[in-house]
C-alpha cells in the first residue's frame, strides 16, 4: 500500500495546478465516500485536480467511469461502482504507482522518470500500446 501512495503522490503533484485550487463543484465535497486508492482526508482540489489529469490522459469525461452524463455535475453519482471503467482505473493507478515506485531511483530526483494515464493512452481512452494502434490486429 505504501508503493501505491508514493505514486500516486506523483499523480496528485502533477494535478495540483492553480487552476483546481479552492474549485468548489456541487456534488463533490469532502469527506469523500468510496475512497480506495486516494488518501481519505485528500482534499476536493487535489481530487478534482487529479480527475482532470485523467480525463485529459485518456480523452474521456467524467461519465466515462461515473454514473451521469451532460455537464452538471451535482447530478453524478460519484460513489457508485456501477461502471467497469471506473474499477479499471483504480486498477491502473495502482499499476501506475508499482511502476513509479519501481523507477524511483533511476536519474537525479528532478528528471526520475513519472509515469502517468498519458505515459501510454496519449490522449486515447485505448492504449496507444494496443496491437490495433501500432498495425496489428
């Protein structure tokens, strides 16, 4: 569990912008329920920073691993475990955070290698990875 907070620390300082700072969004206030892979007490900025950083990875919006569509968000059921991409995810930060933890010591501290969603999906809700995205099947 520790690898898996040391990365996704890496997660939350790249989400971390001025632009999520003191954003308040209805519907989504501390203390946040469901909570598997961030911290408890994380804060609504760093969490919707990092949230942010996700749909900006894959291309995606919130609808895409939580429940409700369209643009107003105190109509989304964030707690829910409805969606299978949304379990992805939580997988995928904990590979993410193994791999960080992995790769801490390689370089100076400054240039270590961070590997994020954008390391490998480029913008594209299917790895860039993927056979279908480099010619094969």
């Amino acid at each position: 569990m520790t690898r898996t907070l040391v990365g996704l620390g890496v997660i939350l300082a790249l989400s971390g912008s001025a632009a999520v700072r003191s954003q308040q969004i209805p519907g989504l206030q501390a203390p946040f329920k469901n909570l598997q892979v961030f911290p408890k007490d994380v804060t609504g900025a760093v969490l919707v920073g990092a949230m942010k950083e996700f749909t900006r990875g894959l291309g995606v919006r919130c609808e895409h691993c939580h429940v409700g569509e369209g643009n107003d968000l105190s109509k989304f059921d964030f707690v829910a475990d409805t969606k299978p991409t949304k379990v992805t995810a939580r997988k995928m930060l904990k590979m993410t955070a193994t791999l960080n933890e992995a790769v801490k010591d390689l370089g100076e501290p400054s240039t270590s290698p961070k590997i994020n969603c954008y390391t490998c999906h480029r913008g594209e809700k299917t790895p860039a990875t993927s056979a279908a995205k480099i010619g094969g099947v």
